[in-house]
C-alpha cells in the first residue's frame, strides 16, 4: 500500500515539473516516508474526525507539523528520532493498522506479543495495542496451529487371541474388516 503511494506521489510530482527534473527509478526513502505519512493521515481523518476525546484524555495528544496525531511521550528531551519520542497516534480497528502489524509481526520473525508490542510503540502507539496485536497475531496460521487442541482416541480393546500367552507367531491373524484393498 505504502509503495503503491509513494509511485502515485513520484507520478504527481512528474506530471508538475519539467522533464529535465523528472525522478526516474526505484522509490527513494524520502517517498516512502512520504506516502507512510499521506496513509496515516487518511486513516487519522476516517478515525478520529469527530471523534469523542473520552478516548484520549488519559493521552497527551497533540497534531505535530506533519499534520498527523502524535502522542507526547516523558521522553519528549531526549535525542532520539521524532517518531521515538513522540508516537503516531493509531486506532484500533483499522484495516491500514491490521496490515501494519501483520506486515511489523512477519518482519521481526513472529516474535512475542510483549515484544512486539515494545517494537511497535517505538514508531507507533495503537489505542488498546495489545488488545489489537493479539486479534491480528491470532489470525496467523503458525498460531492456530500451536493453539488447537489435541486429537484425543479412545483406543479400541485388544481380543483374547493378542492377550493370552502363547509362543511367537504361534497365533496369526488377518483383519478382514479393512477396506484398504
């Protein structure tokens, strides 16, 4: 979604200047920081226009000169990037927001829930994270699998030729029952 952006951005900005200056090539950082950017603030606009600041009040927010929601952060003086200190504020149910975590959770190996929620928040701070992490972290398949629960057989009882003693191969016997032939 984000590289769909950026080339709509770079075709834009083509279409506006004269051909000598025209970008030519594969997507710079600059156009994807740029196209990250354009999407977030969509996904703030459809979200928290609006929106009841019940939400937030536990929430220091305020609109930063990229025009996003950023959340201010006890560690506003330290150096640090811009999206470490102050993280883009992000709803919780959100398809861009789904596929955000699907895509950081394939990324970083399918870490822990804890964990990922840490790396997360370094950029980004999702109302109710871990609430949102572990209903897209579920839908993995890896997840399901390590989560379903086990198979249990009632095993079938032995006859009296299998348990009464007798010398090896002394009784045999054929299943007739089996349909495997």
């Amino acid at each position: 979604m984000v590289r769909l952006v950026g080339w709509i951005i770079r075709f834009i900005q083509n279409c506006r200047s004269v051909k000598e200056n025209r970008s030519k090539g594969e997507l710079t950082a600059s156009e994807f920081v740029k196209a990250e950017l354009i999407i977030f603030r969509i996904v703030q606009k459809e979200t928290f226009q609006g929106e009841d600041e019940k939400k937030f009040k536990f929430l220091s927010i305020y609109k930063g000169t990229d025009g996003l929601l950023r959340v201010k952060t006890k560690i506003i003086h330290r150096k640090d990037t811009e999206n470490f200190r102050n993280p883009v504020h992000l709803p919780l149910e959100h398809e861009v927001v789904s596929r955000l975590i699907r895509f950081h959770h394939e990324k970083k190996s399918h870490c822990v829930v804890q964990n990922f929620i840490n790396i997360l928040r370094e950029s980004y701070w999702i109302l109710r994270g871990r609430k949102s992490v572990r209903s897209v972290i579920s839908s993995f398949v890896i997840y399901k699998r390590y989560s379903s629960e086990k198979l249990e057989c009632v095993t079938a009882h032995l006859t009296e030729n299998s348990v009464c003693e007798a010398g090896i191969f002394q009784i045999t016997g054929i299943d007739t029952e089996c349909s495997c032939f």
